[in-house]
C-alpha cells in the first residue's frame, strides 16, 4: 500500500494512502433496516480490489466510461473508486429520470458497463437497450425482484466481485493505481441541461482535488467529520462533498436508508459538514412552519417572540459582531436553550461546523432565518466547470445577498456585459465531443464564461443577480431579474415554486405552484375540505393566500429604489405542479423557462390582456412513462402594488 509521503494527486492514490494511514477508521455508512453498516478504509479498499478485478475481467480499461444509477450507496461509490483505480471514468446519471433521458448520455459516452442500485433502475436500462446498442453489462446491487430476470446483459454485484477474485490476488490493481496521472479524466459529470441536450462535462483529478482540497485547507476540515450523502450522486454538489472531499480529507461518509428517513437518520448521524440546496433548505423551514401552526398557543408565542430576537440579533452574534447588548445576548442564550437549540436538533443540525448552500440563488430571508438560529450556513457560487468552488463565504464576512470572495488561486472578472469569467485550476477539460460548445464559453485565455449576470462589491464580494439571459427589462426600463422575485416568494412556506414574467412587459407576473403539504395543513385547520392538488390550488381561499404572500414580496421591494416597479401585479396558482419529468424542471430542480414560456403561453398572454381566468390544457407525464391530458380552468387574479 502507499505511504503517507506518497504523492496524493489522484483518488486512487488517495484511496491507497487512507487505507494505510487510517485503515480502522471509517469510510462510509449505511442505514439497512434501521441499522446502520460501516466499512472502514481498509475494508473498502479490499472491496474495491475485487471489483476491478471483475471489471478487468469484462474488459473495462483506461478510458472506458462506467455508469452509475442510483441513490446514494457504499457500492456504487466503490464501483466509482474501481473505474478510476483502472483508468476508467465513472458517469453517475439522475436516478429519477425516466428512461428515456438516459439514453443520450449512455450513448454519447459509449457506455459498456453500468451499474445500478436496484429493479427500478435496472427496469429503466433494458427498456433502453435498443437505443444503447454499446450497453453490453449492467450490474446491479439490490437483487429484490430480479429473481426471473434472464437477460444476458445482467450480472450481480457478488457475481462481477468472484469474477475479479483471482486478479485481486497479484498486483494488478496497484499497477493499474501506479499508471494514474492527475491529468487523467476522473469523472464525466452531464449539465442539467436548461437549454436542450445536457453536456458532458470532463473533469480531471487534478481539477477535482485542487478545488477540494483549497476549500479543506479554507474550513479546516480533518478526517473526523461527518457528512450525509442523501442529495443525487450525478449532481456536482453532492459529489463534491460525498466523495472528491471524503477521499481527500478521509472523513467518514453517511448514506440514509431512503429518502423518506433522511430527516431522522440526519438526527442520528449529527454531521458536521453540511450541504444543501436552497430547494432542502426551504423543505426544512416549511416542515417547521407547519409544526408551529400546529402547536399549542404558549409554544407559538414562545417561538414567534424568539424568532423576532433571532432575526435581530442572531446573525450578527454568530458572525462575532459587537454593539449588541448584554439584555439581548441573555436573552438570546435563553432562546438557545428553549428554542434555537430544539429546532437545530430536530433538522438534524445540532453538530453542524460548517454548512453550505449553493445550486441556486437564495433568498436572503431564508439565508438568515438559518443563520439567525446559530447554523453557520455560507454560501458558494460554482458550477459542474469550475468543480464547484468559485467563491465561498469565509467566517465572519458573511453578507446575505453575496456568495463572498473568490477561493485561493481561483480569478473572477466581470465582462463588459456584466457576465461573470472565472478561471481557475479547478477548470474543466472541454464539453465530451462537443468542441463547438467548449468553444462558446472558454476563450484562449482560459476563461471561463459562466453565463450569470453579477458584479464585485467594494469588499470584493461576488454578487450574482440571475443568468444573464434571464435578466431583463420592463417596458419602462425598470430591472427585472426573476430569479430575486422568484426566491423572495418561495421563502413563503406556502409556496414551493414560482416562475415570473416582465422582460419587455407592462409589469410582472407571476405563475405559482403551492406547496400541498403546507396548504394542506393551513386547510385543515380551517375546515376546507379539498379532494387533491389540483381541487386545493384552484379553492379562492389559497388564492388569497398566496396574494397576501405576494403583497408582503411588494412591500419588500417597494423599499428597494432599483428594483421598486418590478412589483408583481398579476399571478395565477397552476393547477398542476411543475415537474421535471414533464420537462418543465431540470433533474437539480432549476426551470427551463423556455418549455414553460411555450408550454404555457396561452396562460400567459391571458396575464397580460384584461381576462380574469383561463382554460388550459397540458400534457402530463406519469411515473409509468405513459402521457394523459390534465384540463384546468385557471383563475387570473390581480395583486395590490401601493
């Protein structure tokens, strides 16, 4: 095995030095039927010794792409660290998208050989097999249901290790580890494609580590942190923290048992290091709102009081700042102990050090509301190009609306159409045969066109203000940036999406999805029956409800001389939700504004004429694949803007 002075500049080498140095600590968890498995450094690295064996033994080789569909599982992280061991490439795809959005990247990178966590993915890959006619092995993990499976392609996990016993007893694999460069492909992540196809992006392990490792060194990050791993391998972020910086640090990695226990194995495991999107973050605080409107009154008005203290004082006390009293800092601690500590731990955040937020903008007030309870969220700007870290928030400079300075070694500058460029050693190779593409946003210079429309602070903070496609004007020439509308609203508990309208338009729009769990709480409690979705969302009371969430979002920006004629004037409540499986969202949740723009257009010019509803008709796509009609007459309602 290799020793600590070894040259740590790829994963493989990585996984090697950690199972020498720290052999008996663990690696990574597992929660299977309420209990929790552990393999330790040295165990995983006997577990990844076999499997590229059996790999080998399929002719998977350097170059070769592997790939991975699933959730997050020890193995398929080990079959991760098996493709790099040989100088392969592991592709991870979205786990919850349909079969037919796996085809383009399985055959664009010509993969062989897959592996999959159980019957539903291996269900999704055989009904493809005709449009991947490379696709020649897939190897799954979970064996349920699979008993009168006959496919020739299919193999067993155990099945693909025994094949690799006998290779796993010489020294292939270090051969193999010997021959890795840190300029070698490491991963093959695809874009969540807003625009159209999504794009292959090739990172190196050089890229990979170097943005890992200056955010590791930035945090202080040692070998006994804890992460959960519950957000989708093939999304960036989540393999950032999952496994570029696990391997590199060798802390321990956590995987819930299912999507449904995640809130409560997060309460188990108590990480330290945390990441989430806006979309969890603001999941989290509607789960709160909800259990408060449900609480008894002296519990509301304990909460209510201090959360008032929270938003005044909280931030500012966690950030080190002075000029805050003794009264209040006692009665801050007060609130620590009867509620701010409580609620951290029912999130499963009561250990947390360090905790990022980033695949989004965020809406400050829900930046804060966190940070005012005592969690130390911060928040990052990067992209799957950059390997994620751009510019993150150090302690104590901390500012609700900027994403902080540029991290070591990395250089941002803003075009002269206000686009933010960065270059960085964490840069990405190219776009995976797409040179024309690669050429569209990285110049000679190396830089990187990002595509965000943003600008540096006097403290040499960044500050993005929307993809610089999306922003716009009104007809008056009043700013209009709909993302800032949009994460405004979705702060409110009873909002879970939101899309608005007003580039070369009269005033804004805005068409909203209600979050059914919060609505339905709300409705319950005041003895509104509703049959489903699509009976709640159209009921007059949820639109007055959603209204006076929209006045609250007017007054706000009434008070901001820039964005002031921007107030949203008019909103529908869509009769259905917006869903990626209907191409209306991308895997990660970020909309594609062009297919909603034409899908619904008849809604929209109905918006902006003196209508006060709506018939419109759209196509749905069930889990099943199958499609169907869902017919709605959707209500117009105007919005106060004094």
């Amino acid at each position: 095995m290799a020793t600590a002075n070894a040259e740590l500049d790829t994963f493989p080498r990585l996984l090697l030095h950690h199972a020498s140095v720290r052999g008996d600590r663990p690696a990574i968890r597992e929660k299977d039927l309420g209990i929790w498995h552990t393999w330790t450094w040295r165990q995983v690295f006997a577990e990844v010794r076999t499997l590229a064996g059996g790999l080998a033994e399929l002719g998977f080789g350097r170059g070769d792409h592997l790939g991975i569909v699933g959730a997050n599982r020890p193995r398929l992280y080990f079959a991760m660290m098996a493709a790099q061991a040989l100088g392969g490439i592991p592709v991870p795809l979205y786990q919850d998208a349909v079969a037919a959005e796996m085809v383009f990247p399985l055959d664009n990178a010509e993969v062989r050989v897959a592996v999959v966590e159980d019957q539903e993915q291996l269900d999704k890959l055989l009904s493809i097999l005709d449009s991947c006619p490379r696709l020649e092995h897939i190897v799954y993990d979970d064996p349920r249901g699979l008993r009168h499976y006959t496919a020739p392609q299919l193999m067993s996990f155990e099945r693909l290790q025994e094949l690799g016993r006998e290779r796993a007893a010489t020294r292939h694999l270090e051969d193999e580890i010997e021959r890795c460069l840190p300029t070698d492909t490491a991963a093959l992540f695809y874009t969540s494609g807003t625009t159209g196809d999504p794009k292959g992006v090739v990172l190196t392990h050089q890229a990979l580590i170097r943005a890992g490792r200056a955010d590791i060194d930035m945090e202080r990050l040692t070998d006994a942190e804890e992460v959960l791993a519950y957000l989708p391998p093939a999304w960036i972020g989540q393999n950032m923290f999952s496994y570029v910086q696990a391997m590199i640090a060798g802390y321990c990695v956590s995987c819930p048992e299912s999507a449904d226990t995640v809130m409560l194995d997060m309460r188990e495991i108590g990480p330290t290091y945390f990441f989430a999107p806006p979309a969890v973050l603001e999941g989290m605080l509607t789960r709160v709102v909800i259990r408060m409107a449900d609480a008894g009154w002296v519990k509301r008005r304990l909460f209510d009081g201090f959360m008032a203290l929270a938003r005044r004082v909280g931030a500012r006390l966690l950030a080190g700042a002075g000029g805050i009293g003794w009264g209040e800092r006692l009665l801050y601690a007060l609130g620590d102990l009867l509620v701010y500590g409580p609620l951290r731990n029912a999130l499963g955040m009561s250990r947390v050090r360090v905790a990022y937020t980033a695949g989004e903008a965020i809406g400050p007030d829900l930046f804060v509301f966190y940070r005012s309870i005592g969690i130390n969220l911060k928040q990052l700007y990067g992209s799957t190009e950059t390997s994620v870290f751009v510019c993150v928030q150090r302690d104590g400079q901390v500012k609700p609306d900027t994403a902080g300075p540029p991290v070591d070694g990395v250089e941002v500058k803003i075009a002269d159409n206000g686009e933010v460029l960065v270059r960085s050693p964490g840069l990405f190779v190219e776009y995976f045969k797409n040179p024309a593409a690669t050429a569209e946003v990285k110049d000679a210079e190396g830089w990187f066109h990002t595509g965000d429309a943003g600008f540096i602070d006097d403290a040499g903070h960044l500050r993005i203000i929307d993809r610089a496609r999306d922003v716009g004007r009104l007809a008056d020439g009043t700013l209009f940036a709909p993302k800032y509308l949009e994460n405004k609203l979705k702060f409110f508990p009873y909002i879970k999406e939101a899309v608005t309208f007003g580039d070369g338009r009269p005033y804004v729009a805005a068409m909203v999805n209600i979050d059914v769990a919060a609505v339905g709480d709300w409705a319950e409690r005041r003895n509104l029956p509703y049959s489903g979705y699509t009976d709640l969302a159209a009921k007059e009371a949820v639109y007055e409800l959603v209204r006076d969430c929209i006045d609250k979002v007017n007054r706000d920006l009434a008070a901001d001389a820039k964005l002031a004629g921007a107030r949203i004037a008019r909103f529908v409540v869509l009769t259905k939700e917006l869903d990626a499986d209907d191409g209306e969202l991308t895997r990660s949740r970020k909309v594609r504004r062009r297919i909603i723009a034409a899908k619904y257009q008849k809604i929209i010019d109905a918006v902006y004429s003196s209508q006060d509803s709506v018939e419109f008709e759209a196509q749905v796509r069930f889990e099943d694949g199958r499609t169907g009609r869902a017919r709605a007459d959707v209500r117009i309602w105007e919005v106060r803007r004094e």
